[in-house]
C-alpha cells in the first residue's frame, strides 16, 4: 500500500460515525447490511448517514452492491488488511512475527 492510500483511508476513518460503520460491517462480515439497517443499527438518520456511507465508499472502504432498491455495503477487507500490513510491515525492525498480538511492547525490545 502506498503512503496516499493509507491516507486516504485514515482520513476516511476520522470521524466517529464513519468509525463506527466500518466497524459495524467488519462485525457483520461478508453478508454485510442494507443503509436501512446500518441507520437502525447505529441510530441515525438516513440523510446524515448517506453522506458517510458516501465518503467511505470514495475511500474504498466500503463496497457496495445494488439489490433491488437497495444498495448492500459490506467492508473491503482486502483494503482492511492492506492496511494493517502497512502499519505493521516494520514492526520490530522487519521482524513483524516478533510483534505478534498479545506480545507486550517490552517484549518487543529484544527485536533490535
């Protein structure tokens, strides 16, 4: 991934109900939501959430299917995960399997 790109997707991020979408789809997994649910399920207006939904989609975040009349938005978990590996690519010094979740930053100061 390239730093624009992680960028652009942080900035996606920086807002708390754009946060709480994508992390509301990441939970929902491959079936993904409807607007309509994703509105219920956080409590808010449609008009409100169509902007985020919007932005988030631009950021590539979001992928989104029309059924019917409706449109489908699931996360883009290889984008998720592209992500992640640009944050933890050098972890450690390049040594990203000395870094492993649930290991203490302490532990991590014998990766020099």
């Amino acid at each position: 991934m390239e730093k624009s790109a992680a960028i652009t997707v942080f900035e996606s991020l920086a807002s708390s109900v754009r946060l709480d979408v994508f992390r509301l789809l990441v939970e929902r997994g491959p079936q993904g939501l409807v607007a309509g649910e994703i509105a219920a399920a956080l409590e808010l207006p449609a008009t409100n959430l169509s902007f985020h939904l919007k932005a988030l989609t631009q950021s590539g975040l979001l992928v989104v299917v029309q059924e019917g009349r409706f449109q489908r938005y699931r996360a883009n978990m290889a984008l998720m995960t592209d992500l992640i590996g640009y944050l933890t690519d050098e972890c450690c010094g390049g040594n990203p399997g000395a870094c492993l979740p649930g290991r203490a930053a302490a532990d991590c100061m014998d990766c020099d």
